[in-house]
C-alpha cells in the first residue's frame, strides 16, 4: 500500500437557479486531512496533510465569475496548499467525498455573485437568421447559427440569475426588424445585446465588442474583457459605431436611450476561430464571460452610486 | 472485476517528451498491483510529434473538395484535416471510404468512412480539436498505440490501454498490453472520467475495487 497522493484538482459550476455553485474538488488515492483558512473576504487556503503532491504545482486560472484563480504548491513531503483567489466575498463549504478516488469539495454558492443581474430588462440579438445567414466561414459553418447558440446559452445563464432576458429569435428563421425590436420600444428594455462574429481579412481573429449608442463604452469594455480572458483569443479592441438596424433605431428614438453593444468573439472568416465555433464547450465559455461582463458592469455602477 | 477511476492531472505534455517518463512520474510512485493505466491517444500523438500546425498543411485539389462531404462537426472538415488523412492513408482508401460512405447513408448506416478508409483516420483531431496550444494543430493518431503501450508496461510496470474516449461514451482501445478486457475498458471509460475540456487529466488510473479496502 503506497501513501495517499493528491493526482487531480479541478474547478466546474455545478448546480442549477438557486443552488448553482463554483466548487473546487481536490482528488487523491486515499484519505488526507485538511483545514480551511480565510486570509481576506475574497482570498484563503486549503492546507492538505497527509498525501503526497501528485499533480504537478501549478497556477490555474479558472474566471468562472466567483473563482479568479487557484494555486496548488507543495509545502512539505506530505503536505500541500491550494491558494484561492475569489472576485467576490462568497460563504464557503467544503465536504469529503469518500471511496476512490477521496475527494474534497469545496464550494461557493454563485447566485449572490450575480445579485445585479437580477430583474434587468435585457434583449439578446442574435444576428441574421432564415435567409440572411451572415457570415460564412472557411468549411462553411454559418453566422447565423452559431449566433443563435451563443445567444441562447447567454439568455439561459440570464434567467438563471433572475434577469428578464428576452431573445429576438429562438430558432432559425427570418424576423422582421420590427418585431426583433419592438420590445425596446414597448417594454422596459435596459440593454440590447447583440451577438455577432466577426468577418475580417485573412489573419485577424479574435474577440471584439462595438459600442452601439453613447455611454455604453465602459459596458462594452467589461464585456470584451471577460471575453478576451476567458478564450484567450487575440483582442481585436472594444471601438465605438452608431450604425444600428434602421428598426432598432427607431424603437430608440421612441423609447429614449438605451445601452446597445454588439459582441464579436471570434472571426467566422478565420479558420482557427471557425474550428473553435464547433466546440459546444467554446459556446459555453463565451455565454459566461459575457454574462461575467454585464455583471461586471452593473456591480460597478451599483458601487460608484454607492460611493457618490 | 470493478474497478474504481482515478484522474491523474499532468503537467502540458510537448512535442518528443518520453511517454512512458511522464507515466512514471505520475504513475510510477502510487500504482499498486492489478492497477492499469488509461492513456488518451491524444497526448501520446502529441509526445510522438504528430500534432501537425495547419498552416504548415497545403491541402491538394482532392482534400479539398473530398473535405467538403463530411459532417462539420466532425472530425475531417477542414481541407488540411482530409489532406493528412490521404497522406496517412493513401488517396485510393479514403476515396474507397467516401463511396462506402455515401452508401452508408442511403442505408442510415454512420463511420462507414473509417471502417473502409481505416480506424485509424477516426483518432484525427481536426483544428481546435486539442486543448491550447495545440488548438492551431491537427493531431494524427498516435503511431503504433499497442507497442507504446507495451513499451510502458516494461519500463514502468503497469498494464497500460491507449485509448480515444469522448463525451458521447464512445470509446476506441487502440493499444492494450493486458491486465484488463476491452469490454470493461469500455464501459468504465464511457463516461470519460478524463473529461474532453481543459481538464489536463490525459491519463486514468484504474484501480480494482477490493472488498473492505474502503476504496469502494
């Protein structure tokens, strides 16, 4: 019998609404002892003995929207740590979970990292559809629908965290400017988000955000940036243009200001960003770092209005 | 025989690293007896240098219109992703394989391609098929996977299965040097504890369950 050895550390979202959480499960070939120590509301550690350091020390950057990041170092023969940086002050639990592999389970719960989102107005856009199938990409996967399956996980992760996410199509399909937007016209739509990809000249990829309408700049930053983070793709920048379609328009004009931004996380017209498309985990990751971004944004306004 | 599955996190394995060396270290010190190793084919290609840059990949007249009958999902949807698949496997299967193909679909029948054209072509990761960064790489299937898995089992000690498992519990054993069956390979690896994410966890130590261990 060989002692027991730590050989895995991950990082996932498990759960669903109200009881979705960020857990960290730290894995070994047996039993060890741990203790848990808070050094600051968004920092702590989890001091293992008695197991080996198996798994290689390594920083992981894991962005999931309440985890930043998470350290995992040897301190001793039979002794380790994991450093965890939180974005948020978040309750922490941890249990083990016995057989084999032993685990340990530590979790934040996530809802409260999102308190800001709930009860916004939001309009989710995604571009083209039915006859008008946007851009098309090097082995011919088309804008329209990869728009729609960003569109649709973002609208998903929306409702979970309580915000009144509305999308302009659900399916493939041609929808009228008129009824994609009367809802900013009509209802009390805070946010119009459109989703894109971008169709550039050979070589550029990666993510951009526009800003559509003034003031909307420091959304879009927040946005780009989660986007930028998590992919790990070039960042193509966040630039300002007021074109918007004409229906759009003039549901503002009648509704009065409300912020558009429009993100591009990946150029169809380039292959590598066109291979990525194809992975429903690259979708996934691209739907939380926007909606980490729009979180971003209304937790820094609630605090600047906290502050003023 | 039950088996329990263990994930093993490594560090990024590189172009020419000795397999069998990474088994070692992270395998080596906490198998026990009856334990086997479950290596994803993936990670062996990669140690074995056949992650192959795209833009080093000039795809011919027949990849490129060959490329354009598969699903874009799959794994043989780019040009340079079929072009390497004639090179490996010759322009006379894999256009053997595309007609068997077509039949196939007539009949409903799917991977009648990779039956015809070779098991083999079916381990290709096409572009962004392989975690960063060889996200800009296509990974041919691992040269010879049962003398890399009996190679390991003499030099470290442990059964070992090169293995292509994915999230929809498929699993392919391409190398097997003992210790365990295919079929059970099979079965424990079809929720694919390795995940197909960024997980980092390319091989599985599978450990027989025994009875009162405490490791049920």
């Amino acid at each position: 019998m060989t002692e027991p050895a730590i050989t895995n550390i991950r990082a996932s979202i498990t759960g669903e609404g109200a009881g979705e959480r960020s857990r960290i499960l730290i894995e070994a070939t047996g039993t060890f002892r741990y203790s848990l120590t808070a050094l600051s509301p968004t920092s702590g550690s989890i001091h293992i003995s008695g197991a080996v350091l198996g798994a290689p020390e390594e920083d992981i950057a894991v962005d999931d929207g309440l985890i930043s990041r998470l350290a995992i170092r040897r301190v001793g023969p039979e002794e380790a740590v994991v450093d965890i940086q939180l974005e948020l002050p978040a309750p922490v639990e941890a249990s083990t979970e016995p057989g084999l592999p032993f685990g340990l389970a530590v979790t934040f719960p996530r809802p409260a990292a999102y308190r800001w989102l709930a009860g916004k107005y939001i309009l989710i856009d995604p571009g083209h559809g039915g006859r008008d199938t946007g851009g098309r990409g090097p082995i011919n996967l088309l804008e329209k629908n990869l728009t729609l399956k960003i569109a649709r996980q973002v609208h998903q992760y929306l409702l979970g965290y309580g915000a009144n996410s509305t999308l302009t199509r659900a399916s493939d399909g041609n929808v009228p400017g008129v009824r994609r937007f009367g809802p900013v016209a009509l209802g009390r739509m805070e946010l119009v988000l459109l989703v894109h990809l971008g169709v550039e000249k050979k070589g550029t990829r990666g993510v951009r955000t526009v800003f559509r309408t003034q003031g909307a700049h420091d959304l879009a930053a927040a946005v780009n940036s989660r986007l930028v983070r998590k992919t790990g793709f070039p960042n193509r920048g966040v630039v300002g243009d007021s074109s918007l379609p004409p229906a759009l328009r003039r549901a503002l004009k009648f509704r009065g200001p409300v912020p558009v931004i429009e993100i591009e996380p990946a150029c169809i017209s380039d292959q590598l960003d066109e291979g990525w498309l194809r992975s429903p985990v690259f979708i996934e990751k691209v739907a939380l770092a926007t909606v980490n971004g729009l979180r971003d944004f209304y937790a820094a306004c609630e605090g600047k209005r906290a502050s003023s | 025989m039950s088996y329990a599955c263990i994930p093993i996190r490594t560090h990024l394995v590189r172009p020419g690293e000795d397999i069998a060396g990474v088994v070692e270290r992270y395998v080596g010190r906490i198998a026990e007896p009856g334990d086997v190793v479950a290596i994803s084919e993936s990670v062996v290609a990669i140690a074995q240098g056949r992650a192959i840059p795209y833009l080093n990949v000039r795809p011919g007249l027949a990849a490129r219109l060959l490329s354009r009958l598969p699903n874009k999902e799959g794994s043989m949807g780019t040009p340079q992703a079929m072009q390497l698949a004639i090179n490996e496997a010759g322009l006379p299967r894999v256009l053997l394989g595309v007609a068997a193909a077509g039949l196939g679909r007539l009949i409903g029948r799917r991977g009648v391609f990779f039956l015809v054209a070779g098991r083999d072509l079916a381990q290709i990761d096409d572009i962004a098929g392989t975690l960063p960064p060889y996200d800009d790489c296509i990974t041919l299937g691992p040269k010879d996977p049962a003398a890399v898995a009996r190679q390991i089992k003499e030099r470290v000690g442990i059964d070992t299965a090169i293995v292509d498992a994915n999230d929809i519990g498929k699993v392919d054993v391409l190398g097997l040097s003992g210790g365990i069956t295919v079929r059970e390979l099979e079965e424990l690896l079809a929720p694919n504890p390795a995940g197909n994410d960024d997980q980092k966890t390319p091989i599985v130590l599978l450990r027989p369950r025994r009875e009162g261990s405490g490791n049920d």
